[in-house]
C-alpha cells in the first residue's frame, strides 16, 4: 500500500511531512501545499488496453538529499555549544546546540536537581557550576513528569535564595508538569503532533525530558519500541520555528541494578551524548560515557552546598585521582585507551601501565612489576564490564608474536 499510512490523525501527518518554509511555519501556506498536492496512487493498478497494465502517475520523491556541492554553497548550521569547556566558551561542553544526549543516575542521585540546573544556566547565560561557560542565553522547555508544580517552585527558589535569576531568566524557562498535563507521554503519533505544536510556539533552545520512562510509553527492552520513541523525541525537537536547528534535548534517565543505564541497548545507539551522574565520597561525578559529536569529556565534579540562611548552591568540586578507588581507576584507564588510540600509540599492557602509572615512573629505569599488575587487573575489569575488548594486529595470536593488545569499546551491553 502506497501513500502516508492510515490513522486516526491522518490529515495531520500529512501536514507535518510536508515541506515546511526554511523563515517560519506558515499554516496558510501549508494548507495551499496539501490542497495542491496529487491524491495518492490507487492501491491497485487497472488494466488498459488488451490487458496489459496502465501506467500509474509516480508520486514526487518525499525524501531530500544533498551534494557535496550543495553542502560547500549552503552548509548546514555548526555545531555549537549551549554549556562550554572551562575557558573555551565555544567549546562542546555538556550541552550542545540540536543534540540528543541522556544524564542517568540511581534514585535520589540528584539527577532532576542537575537537570534543573542546566535548564537554569541556559536560560540565564550563568556558567554552569560557576565554570562551564554558557555562550548565549536561551529558551528552555521543561517536560517534568515527576515534581509537579510545588516542588518546582520550592526547588527554583532555593536556587534563588542563594543566587537569584533576574526576570528574563524567569520567562525563559517554562515547564509543564504531568499532575496537569497528563497526556504528555510520547507514546503514540497524537501526542507527538501535539509536543510539536508546543515545541513550535515556544521555540526553546533546550528541551528537557524528566523521566525517559514516564515519557516513553513502550517496554524499554523492546528495540523497536526504543527506537520509535528516539525517533519521535528527534522529530518534536525538529518542532521549533527553523527546524534545520533543532533544538537540544536532554532526557533523564534512571540507572538499572547492575549499575548502567535501564533499558534496551537502542537506546544508547540513539544518543549523542549519554552521562552517568555517580555519587562519591567528595562529590557528584558527571561520567561522559558516549560522546559521537567530539572526544570524551573527563569526569566532572560537582556538589549541593546547603547555606546556613537557606537555600542551595551547586559548587564545582575540583576531582583528585585516588589509586585506591577502583573506579575512579576504571575510567583513568579507559580515557587513556581512547587517547592512545588517537594518536595511533600502541596499546599493550606495559605501554598502557606507563601512562596509568606516570607519577611512579623514575627517568633511566623501568616501571615496576607492582604497577603492571595493577594495570592488569583495571583491564581485566573492564574487560568484565564489556569497556575493553583485546586484539592482535598481526592475526591470531600465536608462540612468538607480539602481546596482547587493548582496545576501548564504546558499545553498552544490552541489559
């Protein structure tokens, strides 16, 4: 069967695939392209003339495609931060500009409050933390389906107490709770088109989605269901008023008992960006843990700070390796994986114990064997957690050829 398939909101699909102007959304204009449009093929060709089959018109190509040259005179937007690096205000922090990207933590891992603050540095063009550097301020569209309005307004003003916004910042960001608004899950292709339509009106620069599981009304283990719903988070982000810059999302996410993100691995296939916030001794660590757009960001650090008059403060809390975490030594170990297969360095055990246990080599003399074993049992761990898979350049390992080699994997397991 040809044609936009069959539904309930049929004529409504139709409106929203068809082209939209690149200045703005034009409904009028939008209603002329629909009515001018060919009526779709019949569903089964009729025969002509002795029989043989008649010619049936072919529909216009719906998909857009573009050259090289095409890219060369008209390229498409940059990529561009919205929360930049320390001292690099337009490098690809946290947050960038059109993205897809996941923040996941344990119940009560401060994941909503870190949220909330992201919203508010984009939407003010405060530094986030006091250090990542927010370039331009923006519109922010927040989807909360767990607060609700009274612990919004108690969280916003114990922000306030501390370090008030002025009131641009105020207007800027607008939320929409799900004690309200109960039909805000994604679920279905209705309520896509209505997001859209919000998305459309308010035309935010970030939009937040808190919880993943509350908006996403499919098994999360079911790959398919995952990817129709990152697919529809893609398609209401392409809602603003350009949508050759759509606008960032950040959904929320709740970590699974071993540890990861929960849900099916298509998830993760879908994302940009995807973070960890983990809970330490000294503070709340913000793990990068897939990065498409550019390199891994180090792990960043962060706390709440509770002020004697009320209120609350997000600090950034400078983090110190500790070789007695094994964590903490995971991720040294994997990050210097990652940069020693860009620059093209090999990757055996002593090479990567060389970099792991810089501090302790002396100049003239050789690593000791106390720091190979430790590098041993890092790699075997993440070699358990699936971050790190061994290889042999030259082939199949056999007597005589050179060690093992270690490889970083960006792939998640299904979990």
């Amino acid at each position: 069967m040809t044609g936009t398939p069959s539904h309930p909101n049929g004529e409504d699909i139709e409106r929203l695939l068809l082209p939209r102007p690149s200045g703005g959304v034009d409904d009028a204009l939008i209603d002329q392209q629909a009515a001018a449009s060919p009526p779709p093929p019949p569903a089964a060709a009729t025969v002509g003339t002795g029989g043989a089959p008649a010619t049936t018109e072919r529909q216009p190509n719906p998909f857009r495609y573009w050259s090289i040259r095409d890219l060369k005179e008209n390229p498409p937007p940059p990529l561009t931060p919205l929360i930049g690096l320390p001292g690099n205000p337009n490098g690809l922090g946290i947050v960038v500009a059109g993205s897809v990207s996941m923040i996941h933590a344990a119940p009560g891992g401060h994941k909503s409050w870190l949220a909330i603050l992201i919203a508010r540095a984009v939407a003010s063009g405060r530094p986030l933390f006091g250090i990542h550097p927010v370039p331009t301020p923006g519109r922010v569209l927040y989807l909360d389906f767990e607060m609700g309005r009274t612990l919004w307004n108690e969280r916003w003003h114990a922000l306030d107490a501390v370090d008030p916004v002025d009131a641009d910042t105020d207007d800027r960001v607008l939320f929409m709770t799900k004690d309200y608004e109960p039909a805000m899950a994604l679920g279905d292709t209705e309520a896509v088109l209505r997001m859209v339509d919000v998305v459309r009106e308010v035309d935010p620069d970030l939009i937040v989605v808190d919880t993943f599981g509350d908006a996403a009304t499919g098994d999360e283990n079911d790959a398919r269901a995952m990817n129709q719903f990152m697919t529809a988070i893609r398609l209401v982000s392409r809602g603003r008023t350009n949508p050759d810059t759509p606008a960032a999302v950040v959904v929320i996410h709740h970590d699974n008992k071993l540890g990861d993100y929960r849900g099916s691995v298509a998830i993760n296939g879908s994302l940009d960006d995807r973070w960890q916030l983990v809970p330490t001794e000294h503070a709340l660590e913000l793990r990068h843990k897939k990065a498409r757009l550019r390199k891994a960001l180090p792990p960043i650090g962060w706390r709440l700070d509770e002020h004697p008059g009320g209120g609350l403060q997000a600090v950034h809390v400078p983090l110190i390796r500790e070789t007695t975490d094994a964590d903490r030594d995971d991720q040294r170990v994997w990050d210097i994986l990652r940069a020693m297969e860009a620059d093209g360095e090999p990757t055996t055990k002593r090479d990567v114990a060389v970099r792991f246990r810089a501090d302790y080599v002396t100049p003239g003399k050789p690593l000791a064997d106390k720091h190979i074993d430790a590098t041993d049992r890092v790699l075997k761990r993440l070699i358990d957690q699936g971050r790190v898979f061994t290889y042999h350049p030259d082939g199949p390992k056999k007597r005589g050829r050179n060690p093992d080699h270690y490889r970083a994997s960006t792939m998640v397991k299904a979990t």
